[in-house]
C-alpha cells in the first residue's frame, strides 16, 4: 500500500493528515473517515489501513487543526479510565470550536482534495465516523449530499439535541445509505435519542439501518482505549464492509 503523512489545504490552514491507498494505478473509490475525539494517531490509521486493503483510497483529516496539530493526545493515555476523561475533557473545547459551518467548509476541501488524488476514482465517496465523528459525518452528509455517497457512523454522540442545529434535523437532504451501530447504554446516545433519530429518518425517506451494539460501550471499536469491545469491534468491520461493498 501508499501510506502518507500529507498536509490538506483545508478551510482556515493546513490539516494534518494521513492519506493511504492500494499499490496500483486504481482508480479506487474514496473514502473519508470522520475521527473520534482523541484524533490522528496510530490505531486511526490502522482502521485507515484496512479499509485501504480492501480497494479504497482513504483520506483521514485532524478535524481539529485549528486548534493542534497530531498527535491530540498521548496514546498511555487513552488505555487508562481516569486518564482518558481527564483528556476528553481537555479535548472538548477545541471539538466545541468546530463548527458545523466550519466542518461543512473543510469537508469541501477535503473531499477536493481526495477527488484530486491520482488513482482516486471520480464520483461520490464514502464516509465512516467514530464517536464525534458519526455526528460531524451525518452534518457533512446533510450539507453535502451529492458529494458523500454513504456514510457508517459507530457509536456517534449528541446526533441528537434540544437545539435547532440538532444534525438529526437536516437528514432530510440525504441521497443516500446510512448506517449506525450505536453503543449500548451510552449517555451521549440514548434510547429515546435513537427513536427521535430514527423517526427523522423515516419521515425524510432515508435509507438506513439502525442497531443496538447491546454490552458495547462508547467506543468499542478503539482497541486502544479502555472502551474496547472486541466483538463490537468485529461487528462493525462486517457492517461497514457490507456497506461500503454493495455501494463501490
């Protein structure tokens, strides 16, 4: 495979990044993944890697270069409870200060980006998105609906609030499949949060699947944190595999 440390000329500056893709001359569909909270780093580009081994050409942004460039955090970090809020919680105002203005604009430089890419296939891509990230690809999605073709989003967060800028309230200008696999007993998600979403869903015609990850965590799918749910891991990759296959 190609894997490269690059810098994306996003909305307000460069984005640090990590762009991988098969040998070959391609063309491969594109993907981009919406991080989770704690960013750009080893086990990101791992899941980079997978997806790239199965004929994808894979883009994964800092979606908050505005405020530090990778590495967000220390890996040690991330394995221990108490360390691992302690650095959310230092995380949270930078997520604050990305806006979905803000998103929707370095979401356009990113997909230019990635479409201007030797061996990237034309057309529309494909989207995955972890915790903050399943939220910011649904914003993307909604804002963006010819340009991003399906999107997997694993134990998002805050898809639903009591504001007006709620994200489950633009999902009536999708085109195209979701899919969500949210996390078991997970605050930032809850049942009645997972039926309001829904029923946004079907009142705007989407095509979509929802499913309860049940004994999953918040995180499951980051097998270097201490939320790491192996089989939820593994459900997600044949999830977003069945995803991604039947629409590239």
């Amino acid at each position: 495979m190609q894997q490269t440390s690059i810098d994306i000329p996003a909305a307000d500056g460069p984005a640090d990044g990590y762009f991988v893709k098969p040998d070959g001359p391609g063309p491969y569909p594109g993907i981009l993944i919406f991080m989770d909270g704690f960013g750009v780093r080893p086990r990101l580009r791992e899941m980079a890697d997978r997806i790239a081994e199965r004929g994808y050409a894979v883009l994964l942004p800092n979606l908050l270069y505005r405020d530090q460039r990778s590495p967000l955090v220390d890996p040690a970090e991330l394995a221990d409870p108490e360390k691992r809020g302690a650095a959310f919680g230092r995380l949270m105002p930078m997520m604050q200060n990305l806006t979905a203005p803000r998103l929707v604009a370095d979401v356009t430089a990113y997909l230019d980006f990635l479409a201007a890419q030797e061996g990237v296939a034309p057309g529309p891509v494909g989207a995955v998105g972890y915790c903050m990230g399943g939220r910011n690809g649904l914003i993307a999605m909604s804002a963006l609906p010819d340009r991003i073709k399906v999107l997997g989003s694993f134990h998002a967060g805050r898809v639903v609030t009591g504001d007006e800028h709620s994200p489950h309230l633009g999902v009536g200008a999708i085109t195209g499949e979701v899919y969500f696999g949210h996390a078991d007993n997970d605050a930032s998600m809850t049942p009645d949060q997972i039926k309001t979403l829904e029923a946004a869903l079907d009142e705007a015609g989407v095509t979509y699947t929802s499913e309860l990850y049940e004994g999953a965590p918040h995180g499951y799918t980051m097998s270097d944190t201490a939320m790491h749910h192996p089989a939820g891991e593994q459900r997600h990759w044949a999830a977003l595999f069945d995803l991604l296959d039947r629409n590239f």
